[in-house]
C-alpha cells in the first residue's frame, strides 16, 4: 500500500512539488524501510501514533497496516493537501502544525502515544528532548534521524558522541540505535547514514529530585561540557565550592565525557 519511488516521483509532478532544502525534506521512496521502521515502532491495534513530518505518506501508510490509529502532522503547507489525498482514506487525520509549537493536548486528547518521525538534521534534538520535558503523555518514540544524531541520542559515558545532549536524554528516557538506514532508499539522496532510535521514557525521572533538583543537576553538566576536553578541575572552575570532588567521591583530573549521569548528580548535590 506504502509508495514506491516512481509512485512518489509521480505523485510530486502531479502537484509540481519538489522536496524543499530549506525544510531538510528527503522522502523514503522504499517501501521495505517504511514497513521496517512500522515494526520497530512495535505499534498495533489500540495504539495512537501520532507521526511527525508524514510528507507524502510514505511512512503514514505502512503505520496504517500495522492496525494502529494513526494522526499525521506536517509543517509544509504545500504537502498538506496532496498527503492528506493519500492518507485520509485510509482512516488518517491529517494536521496541518509545527511539531516544536503544536497543541498536543488537543492531538492527543488526554490518550497516550507513540511517536514514529523521520526528522530532519536542525530540528532532531529540540524537538525529542522538548517532547521528553513537556509530553509526559508520549510514552516512546521511534525516530529516524541523521546518523550522528542516533549516536547522540544513545551515547553512555566514555563514548565519543557522549554530551550533555545525551544526559538530557537519560534523564528522562533510554534510547537505544535500533537500525541503520543507507542514504538509497531517500528522494533526494542525503549524503549522510540514518539511524532508527528507539526512545522509552522512564515510569519516573532517572534521578530523584528529592536528592538534586533538574535544574541544579543540568547546571553543573552544561557548564562541564562547555569545555569537554578539560579536566573538571578547569571545566567547573568558576562552579566548584571547596572540597566538591572530596564530598562526591569523585577525581576532579577526570573529564565530562567520562561521568555517568549518577556522578554529575553527586557533583551538583555536594555543592
């Protein structure tokens, strides 16, 4: 049911469109990575997904297939009216929003839900870790993002993409690189690897705030990978009170990209 490249290629002609730069549009045109990312969505009868950037619909009909109720967002108003032609119907309520501005009380009606998006490079990491600080009522997501970007997502301490980016993301959810996907199977072809994240929010916050509040925590690991390669003895030296390191067992000859979330939660507690 999902499109193939010359359905696609079609499909744009028709409505004289072309994928826009300024958006990062790069359509899937191959209808086996489209049904693989619906499966590792693991999404089915009684699930909402909500899809952010659906595009043409490429990705929007095989989630269909899976049996789950699907609503659809796309910030291009010229796409608006050719997907909504593919999708609706099929069942798809399609929105016409911004996925960084939209009301998702309203999209999601108070119902939990699953987030399935092929992201482009500029928006990736606001708008995962803005989802994760604000929209408790998504639950996981399933996001196709530029290659380095996935790694970011799912780094752990002593990695090279390891940032504070990363920690934000523990904070809130574990993420995990679930797929690769070649630059092929895209209209246009990018000239970057994909990578498919799973993305599960934690039942609770990683670390209590009862022990050290988000603010004071995320404090302390913006102002150490301000300058990642230095030992935390400079990074934090305009942060550190005396006998820091001592009070938090930890080596201020360490460097940032070294500590796991639980021992930047120790700093800033024993401040």
């Amino acid at each position: 049911m999902t499109h193939t490249r010359t359905e696609l290629v079609a499909l744009l002609e028709a409505h004289g469109l072309k994928p826009s730069r300024a958006l990062g549009q790069n359509f899937v045109v191959d209808p086996n990575t489209v049904r693989r990312i619906a499966r590792l969505a693991h999404v089915g009868e009684g699930d909402l997904v909500l899809e952010i950037g659906a595009g043409l619909g490429s990705l929007t009909l095989a989630l269909v297939e899976t049996g789950a109720e699907v609503q659809a967002m796309e910030v291009d108003r010229y796409l608006v009216g050719p997907l909504r032609t593919v999708v609706e119907p099929h069942g798809v309520t399609v929105h016409h929003a911004d996925a960084l501005h939209a009301n998702y009380h309203e999209l999601l009606g108070g119902r939990e839900a699953v987030v399935v998006a092929n992201l482009p490079y500029n928006v990736a990491t606001p708008l995962v870790l803005q989802l994760l600080e604000t929209q408790p009522l998504i639950r996981r997501m399933l996001v196709m993002v530029q290659k380095e970007v996935g790694e970011r997502f799912a780094a752990q301490a002593g990695d090279e993409a390891y940032g504070a980016a990363s920690l934000r993301l523990q904070y809130f959810a574990e993420a995990q690189v679930v797929g690769k996907v070649a630059p092929t199977v895209f209209l246009p072809k990018p000239n970057v690897d994909s990578a498919l994240v799973s993305i599960v929010r934690h039942e609770r916050v990683r670390i209590d705030p009862a022990i050290v509040s988000e603010a004071a925590l995320f404090e302390v690991i913006r102002t150490s990978f301000g300058q990642r390669r230095k030992m935390l003895r400079r990074s934090l030296a305009g942060w550190v009170s005396e006998g820091v390191f001592e009070r938090a067992d930890i080596a201020a000859t360490r460097r940032p990209e070294e500590l796991t979330l639980e021992e930047f939660a120790r700093l800033a507690a024993a401040r």
